[in-house]
C-alpha cells in the first residue's frame, strides 16, 4: 500500500510541469503527507515566488542555482524537497547521514534547524546542529544517528577530517545556503574541500541573495546538470 503510494506521487512529481505550473499553495504540489502536515501545523500555506520556482525543479532531482533577496523564503526551498528526497528514498533513522545543509554562520544554522524541527515534526527523521563551541569528540559519537545535519563550513569541515568521520557515502543532499556570503567570509577553500569529500551522485541545491563571478565559479565546482531560478542581481 505504502508503494502503491510512493509510487503514485513520483509519478505526480515526474508529470509536475514547473513552467505552466501556478501553484500557490504547497498542498497543491506533490508533496508527502508529513511534509504537508509539517508546513500546515507551522501556518505555511501560499508559496513564496522563490519557492514557486524551485521546489518543483528540486523535487524532480536537479541540481539547481538559486537566488532571491534575504526574506523571500529561501529556507523551505531547500528544506522541503530534503524531507520529499529522504521520504521517496524511504529514509529511516538508521540510514545514516542523508543531507547536508551548510550555512555561513551560527545564527543562520540555528534558524534553519529550528525551522527543521518545526516542519519535520510528523518524520521520525533526526536532525543535527554542529556549529562549534563544544567538543568535537562529543559530537561525533552522536553524528552517527543523524539523518539531516546542519552546520557551519569550518565545523563540518573538521568533523569530515576526523579519525572517525562523519560517514557521507549515502548523502543524498547538499545544501549550500547564502552561499554568496559564505564566499565573502572567506570559506571558498573549506567550501571546496567539503564538497570534494562527498559522493558525486548527491542532489546539490545552492542558494544566495546575490550573483557573482566568485558564485559561478563555486556553482561550476558543485553543480552537475543544474538549473538556474530566482532574480538576478547583475552585479
Ligand atoms: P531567506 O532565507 O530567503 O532570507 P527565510 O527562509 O528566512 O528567507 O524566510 C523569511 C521569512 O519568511 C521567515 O520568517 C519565514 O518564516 C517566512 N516564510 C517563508 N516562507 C513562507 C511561506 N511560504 N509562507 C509564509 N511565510 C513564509
Ligand atoms: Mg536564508
């Protein structure tokens, strides 16, 4: 019955056309049911235009390119289709590490997380912090059991260079969020060298209030086949 299901909302997202689509409100869009239960309970109903946008493309498994101005939204663009990828992958708590959301500093992961935790309320997906301040040992043995982890380049960075490493072979999500300003604070470099620790199979969403040579040149290294959506700030 549970494939019956699965099976009916592939097909759904695979006859999904995001160009003709007009979709405003997320139960419109073929989403699961914990999804839609999450973002109901937390009163997200209408899409905003960033979500509009690329929440189809990123359902139907494209690497995609995203920008739109700081407050339009960009967080459920990425966070729904983790919860929609790891849903149709049948994910469970023990399937180890399956998405990867890196965000430039504390605050902003802080937000996202909790964001997580509002909207995944009805998976039995874990979810993870790791954002320096306590010891890297410590939160090691506990990253084992993570399913969605969260953190900032230089703490995951650290965790992938550990003896006992944070174990990416299943990832099937990356999330690079406010990348531009990721690249302005400097972590091109740990950028880069996280991304070449993770299997080249994964789904890669990257997102940013702004364009830039530096950001083309970032897309070009994470980005596979990729679609580019959202305003264009020629700068
Ligand atoms: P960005 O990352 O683009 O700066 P956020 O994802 O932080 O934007 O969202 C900005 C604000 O808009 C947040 O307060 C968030 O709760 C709200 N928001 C996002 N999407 C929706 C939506 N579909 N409906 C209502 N409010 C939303
Ligand atoms: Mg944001």
């Amino acid at each position: 019955k549970e494939d019956e299901y699965l099976e009916n909302l592939n097909k759904k997202i695979e006859e999904y056309d995001p160009n003709t689509s007009k979709t405003i409100l997320f139960k419109d869009l073929p989403l699961s049911p914990p999804t839609l239960k999450g973002l109901n309970g937390a009163a997200f109903l209408k899409l905003t235009d960033i979500q509009r946008e690329s929440i189809p493309i990123s359902l139907k498994g494209y690497d995609v390119l995203g920008s739109a101005k700081t407050g339009s939204g960009k967080t459920l663009a990425f966070l729904i289709p983790i919860l929609e990828k790891l849903y149709r992958e049948k994910w469970t708590e023990f399937d180890g590490l399956g998405a990867l959301v890196i965000s430039p500093t504390r605050e902003l992961a802080m937000q996202i997380y909790e964001v997580l935790l509002k909207i995944g309320t009805y998976t039995s997906l874990s979810a993870g912090l790791v954002i320096g301040g306590k010891d890297v040992k410590f939160e090691s043995e506990r990253l084992s059991k993570i399913n969605i982890l969260i953190g900032t380049p230089g703490r995951i960075l650290q965790h992938l260079d550990q003896a006992i490493a944070l174990n990416t072979s299943n990832l099937q999500m990356l999330v690079l969020d406010e990348a531009d300003r990721c690249l302005d604070m400097g972590f091109k470099k740990t950028l880069d060298a996280i991304v070449s620790n993770l299997p080249a199979s994964r789904q890669t969403l990257l997102f940013s209030a702004t364009q830039s040579q530096s950001l083309g040149d970032l897309a070009r290294l994470s980005l596979t086949d990729y679609k580019t959506v959202g305003t264009m700030d020629p700068s």
